[in-house]
C-alpha cells in the first residue's frame, strides 16, 4: 500500500519540482523595472510666463543673466527662494525707458537681485521674519527691505516704494513668488546723490597769486634799488667834474 502511494506522490513532487523551476528561471530572466522618472526642477522663467504679466521683468532676469542663476540655486539649495515679482503695469508706471537707461548694467543686476529673497517665505511667515529681509542684492542701509503684516495685508517697503504683497502666484514649499504693484526701488541705487560741494578757493592758486605777489614786490624793490644806485653814480661823475674845473 505504502508503495503505491509513494509511486503516486514521486511524480506530482516531480512536476512541481520542474513548474517552480521554470517560473524562477523565468522571473529571474524578466528585465528590472525602470526606474521612476526624477522630478523635473522647477524653472522659475515658465512660471512667470504661464502667470502671463510679467514680460519685463522676464526680459530685465534675461538681460542680466539671472535667469539661469534662478533654477541653478533652486536646485541646489535647501533654503528655496522668494521672488517678488513687478507686473508689467507696475514697469509701465516707473516709466521705464527713462528710469532704467540711466543705470549702469552693475546697477540693473542689483535692481533685479534686490526683488529675490534667498529663503522661502510662504504667506504665514510674513509676520515672523526678520526685517531687514536680506536680498540677493545685500541688506542693511543700502538696500533696505522692510516688510509687516496689517491683518491679511502684507506691506513692503523700501524707504522709496511702498507697496502690498498679492497672494502668491507660485508656491510649492521650495519657491514662492509673489505679484507686487511697483518696483522695488533701493535706495542705494535711487538716492538722489548730494551736490558736489563748493569748491573753495584753490590753495595753489593762491599760493600762485602770493608768489606773483612777492615777486612783484621783489621786481619793485629791485627797480627802485636800481635807480637809487644810478642816482649815486651821476651824482658822483657831476662832482668829480666839477672838482676837476676847479682846479
């Protein structure tokens, strides 16, 4: 009995045996699955132009080569970005053409540093930060950003333009960019710059006038020398004349 039983188990062991068999050489045969695709890197320039009002501005990060800096920093940084961005309206007001031809190039990259913030700022930290916020541009007196919360109102201010902050066009954690009604102008770049002050009366020249002066008085005295001395001598010539007539 224990004989027929086991020449019946022998060749389901075997067939089961050679089915596994298969299946693994098979699995292990089967190509890897491809590996997830990585995350595309946010590009600051497609945002901005899907947002659809921020041409000048794209064309002012193009001209001073900020444009490529922006996606290279986001992707290499762990503190994100904020960027506060001028409408083409809040350009238009500035009156470009004038405003902007009078800068140097050095003075437009600071202009479009002074609107990017390197840390991410999402609308709740507005009342928490530390003013002054410090920009792409510097900090302190010479470029001076100031901004405070009044309720739902986000104010910012530069000591030159006072404007609000919109809800953000963009924010994904990493990166917040934010509409703003007027160009953010420092003071640095914006300061009407003191007049020259007077100039005084220039030391050399006076120096000049003394000397001129001296040496009149020297050709003076030298002339009346001069004639004393020539005095003197006729005076002698008509004596010794005289004597000799005497005698």
């Amino acid at each position: 009995m224990m004989n027929q039983y086991c020449h019946f188990l022998l060749p389901l062991f075997t067939f089961y045996f050679f089915l596994l068999l298969f299946f693994t050489t098979t699995l292990a045969k089967s190509p890897a699955p491809a590996p997830a695709r990585p995350h595309n890197p946010t590009n600051v320039i497609n945002i901005l132009w899907n947002a659809g009002k921020f041409k000048t501005f794209i064309r002012l990060l193009n001209i001073t080569q900020l444009d490529s800096n922006l996606n290279s920093q986001l992707g290499n940084s762990n503190n994100g970005l904020t960027i506060f961005a001028p409408s083409d309206i809040a350009f238009s007001s500035l009156k470009i053409k004038q405003t902007l031809r009078s800068l140097t190039h050095q003075q437009l990259v600071e202009l479009m540093q002074f609107h990017i913030v390197p840390t991410f700022i999402s609308t709740f930290q507005f009342d928490t930060v530390t003013n002054p916020l410090k920009t792409h541009a510097g900090s302190g007196d010479r470029f001076l950003l100031i901004v405070t919360t009044d309720g739902n109102s986000v104010k910012i201010s530069t000591g030159l333009t006072n404007t609000t902050i919109d809800k953000p066009v963009y924010s994904d954690n990493h990166l917040a960019i934010y509409e703003v009604h007027k160009v953010l102008l420092p003071l640095d770049i914006f300061t009407p710059k003191p007049p020259p002050p007077k100039l005084e009366p220039d030391e050399e020249e006076e120096d000049d006038d003394d000397e001129d002066d001296e040496n009149a008085v020297k050709d003076k005295s030298d002339a009346v020398s001069f004639d004393v001395g020539c005095n003197l001598v006729l005076f002698g010539l008509i004596g010794v004349i005289s004597a000799v007539f005497c005698f």
